[in-house]
C-alpha cells in the first residue's frame, strides 16, 4: 500500500517535470507547425512510457538503491577518520577514493540520459563510434573526476585550480581531436550527472565534508558533480583519439563536411 | 504477442545489464570493506525489481516515441524553413525544461542559504525564497538563450570548439571575481539542469536538424545542444552572485 502511494508520488513528480515540455511541444504543433506529425499514436504512447518508466526507475532508486548508497557513503568517510588530530592525511582515505571511482563508474553505466546519448551517436556515426564504447569512456571519467574530487575536499584545496587546469588539458585535446567527435565529446560533460549518479556522489561529499575535521561541508561539499562533468570531456577526446589511432574506427560519414 | 513479449524480454535483459555494475560495487564494499550485512534486503529486491523494469520502459519509450519525436519536429520545421518559430521554439524548449527541473530548485535553494550564511543577503525565509526564485529564472533565461545559441550553431555550420572555449575563458575569468561561497554551486549547476527527458529531446533535435539541412553533417553539427545548456548556468550563476 505504501508503495503505491510511493509509486504514485513518483509518478506525480515525473508528470510536473514533463509539464512544461509537453505544453511547449503542444502549443508549438498546434499553433506553428500545424502539420500532421508521422508516427503520432507510436510517439504517444512511446512519451508515455517513458514517463511510466521514469517513475518505476525512481521509486526503484530511492528504495533500494539511495539508501544503501547513501548509509555507505556516511560509513566509508566515517570509519577511518583521524578525529581530533589537526592534521589531516589523505592517505587514510584510499577506500574512500576507491568507493569513489567505483561508484562514479557504476552509476554513469545506468545513467538513461547516457544510454539516450550513445544510442544517438551510434546511430548518427554510422556505427564509427560504439555506443558501449563510448559510455565506457564517459564511465571511466566520472570515476577518475569523482575520486580526484574526493582527494580535493579531503586536502582541502580550491576547486577552481581542479576545474581550470582540467579546462587547459581540454583545450590542449581539442587541438589535436578530430571535428567530428568533438560535439559529442563536450556534450558527455553534461549527460554524465543526473538521475542516478546526482544523489549518490552529492552524499559522498557532504558526508566526507562534514567528517573530515577541518572541512565545512557547504563550502567543500560542493564540486564533485563539476569534477565528474569535466572529466568525461577528456576521456571522450582521448577514447577517439585511440579509436582512431588503432585504425579500428572507421570515418565518419563526411558527407556535407565543410 | 510474442513480438512484444520478445522485445520486452530483450529491453529487461539490456537494463539487468547496465545495472549490474552498480549491484556489484555495493555488494563488494558491504561484504568485502564494511563486513556487514544488507539492511532490508526484499525491500531492496522489490525496488531492484522497479528500477530493472523502469530501465527497459524507459529505453523503450525512448526509441519508440522520445527521438521519432525530435526528428519529427526539426523535419516539420525544416520544411516550414522560419527560422524565427524554430529559435522561439528552442528558447522555450530549454527554458520549460529548466525552470521546473528539480534539481534546479535544489540547488539554488542550497545557494540561497550559502549567500545569506556569509552575509551576501539578509538571512530571513522571504529574501532566500527570492533570491533562489530569481537564481531559477535566470537559469531558466540562460539555458533558453543557450539552446538558441547552440540551434543557430547548428544552421550556420559554426565551429563549437571555438564557442565552447570561449565560454570556458568567461567561466575563468568571473571566478576569479566570484565569491568562493558560489563557485562550487555555480560548478555543480552545469551538470544537473539538463534533465532525463530534456536530454534525449535535445540531441534528437540537434541529429535531426543537422541531418534534414543540406550541407550539415549528424556527427559534426548535431551534437553539442548539451553542452551550451551546460555552460550557461555557470556563467549566469557567478553573473548573478556578482550582481544580486
């Protein structure tokens, strides 16, 4: 019974999410497009589950998943801390950065706007770019970004050194990547943080902010969804860059290039 | 029937698959790291259960109606060639998506309060609610700007490296007048206001405006609607604690 109720709430909140979008779509097809859209009924009823699908994906999440994630999260920073010495030493917190990497990596693998994003890219590249491929490298930096932000907030250094020398490293790869893999590449940035990885990773840094002496954790809490945005460029521009350099992948359709 | 039976089967497969890392990872830090034993594991199961099921629904629904859709849409616009109704459709697009996306109201109610614990703002409910109300709109305003941006990117045939690092130069340069409270909210905003439902729309429409334009190709012009959206709340946000 109360998970229905649960399932009806999640599904509530799905619904307003989709509000604005639905009523912007609608407005535009009756007022400007007005033109018969093909596929409607499949379109429909494909919007349809996707909102029903979303809904058991976040009842599912926040039953099974977030609790046991977060409790780990609180545990792991809390059984090895130095309480009351001042001096904080990073080494003692190897199985944070490795829960850390572990657990970017896991969760970016399930995270659906990912899978939407390399299913699009497998298609638009003619097969170029393999869609396991590529979430394999947007994986593989979130869990190198997210192990890395947790290094920070345990040391205690500013995160705009972090996120301005990652930018120089992505300008320094944008120079020698190729144009066709560069769009998709900064776009990974974005996909990589939202419906399961969010909520675990923001956990960890407040619950390793608020245990380690020294860190506030609405100053240092933040950043960690910043780390696991940028890491992903640079994983993505290296992955085609070897791609390429193994003559595995093969050219892009180029028609139309200019 | 048993074409959906078989589909269905296939698409539960795929999200057992996709979810299996994570039931590894949390498994192997209970057992092996924490040594103790799973808290109410059948709740766990059933919501397990849910979140394999949800998966396979969602994939679903997003091959069969999410990107048919956004090609529909670049397609009819395309065709009705006004380049005014496609860029009032993406401001909106982008800014109905943002405003109400949950995360976003997270974030600048988590801002509001930072600002007026070091002193920036009056530390009373009203002026907090006002100000992450207005941190939401101007959000919203940036990433709608960003989506036309990124659209008109996609008609002219622009470079987006040029674009994407000058915006990266902008984000440098105001941090270093940003107070440090809103940097690391400003950081975190790029990656949470693009939403599940928003992401596939938008590169759907991007692939497909990209693919119905002659002299436009998928891969190179397609992509990259995401990573505008990304970037303007950054910039916005360090814009607005100057300001605000």
């Amino acid at each position: 019974m109360e998970f229905l109720f649960e399932l009806a709430k999640s599904f509530g909140s799905t619904l307003r999410d989709v509000v604005p979008i639905v009523l912007v779509l609608v407005v535009f097809q009756l007022l400007v497009l007005r033109q018969k859209l093909p596929r409607l009924k499949q379109i429909i009823t494909g919007f349809a589950l996707v909102v029903i699908g979303l809904s058991l994906f976040l009842v599912g999440l926040n039953d099974a998943l977030f609790p046991i994630g977060e409790t780990m999260a609180a545990q792991l920073t809390a059984s090895n801390v130095a309480t009351t010495e001042e001096q904080v030493r990073w080494m003692d917190y190897m199985v944070v950065y490795a829960f850390a990497a572990a657990i970017g990596f896991a969760t970016t693998i399930a995270e659906p706007p990912l899978i939407a994003v390399a299913l699009k890219a497998q298609s638009a590249s003619g097969g170029a770019i393999s869609a396991w491929g590529l979430r394999l490298a947007v994986a593989t930096g979130v869990a190198i970004g997210v192990s890395l932000g947790c290094f920070r907030i345990v040391t205690g250094t500013p995160l705009q050194w972090y996120i301005m020398a990652s930018y120089v490293i992505v300008m320094i790869q944008t120079v020698f990547a190729s144009r066709t893999i560069m769009p998709l590449a900064y776009d990974s940035g974005g996909v990589t943080t939202s419906t399961v990885t969010v909520p675990v990773v923001a956990a960890l840094g407040l619950g390793l902010a608020s245990n380690v002496p020294g860190r506030s954790p609405l100053i240092d809490g933040f950043g960690l969804i910043a780390f696991a945005s940028v890491f992903p460029i640079m994983t993505v521009l290296s992955y085609s860059l070897i791609i390429s350099k193994l003559g595995k992948g093969k050219t892009p359709p180029a028609k139309g290039d200019h | 029937m048993t074409q959906v039976l078989k589909v269905l089967a296939g698409r539960i497969l795929g999200a057992m698959r996709d979810l299996a890392p994570i039931i590894v990872v949390i498994a192997f830090f209970q057992i092996v790291v924490l040594q103790q034993p799973f808290p109410n594991l059948g709740d766990a199961l059933i919501g397990l259960l849910c979140v394999v099921l949800g998966l396979a629904l969602f994939i679903h629904g997003l091959e069969s109606g999410l990107f048919p859709l956004g090609e529909a849409i670049a397609q009819a616009f395309t065709k009705k060639s006004s380049v005014v109704a496609l860029l009032s459709f993406a401001f909106c697009l982008g800014f109905g998506a943002t405003v109400a996306e949950p995360a976003l109201i997270a974030i600048a109610a988590e801002a509001a309060e930072i600002v007026a614990l070091a002193g920036h703002i009056e530390n009373v409910e009203s002026v907090r609610e006002a100000y992450a109300l207005n941190l939401r709109i101007v959000v919203a305003l940036s990433v709608g700007t960003a989506v036309v941006i990124g659209v008109v990117r996609i008609l002219k045939g622009w470079p987006i490296h040029v674009m994407i690092i000058s915006g990266y130069v902008i984000v440098t340069v105001l941090t270093f007048f940003s107070a440090p409270e809103i940097i690391g909210i400003a950081y975190d905003s790029g990656g949470v206001t693009t939403s599940t439902i928003t992401v596939p729309l938008l590169t759907a429409l991007g692939v497909g405006l990209a693919t119905s334009i002659k002299g436009r190709n998928p891969m190179v012009d397609g992509f990259g609607l995401i990573a505008f959206a990304c970037l303007a709340p950054m910039i916005f946000i360090l814009l607005y604690g100057m300001i605000a």
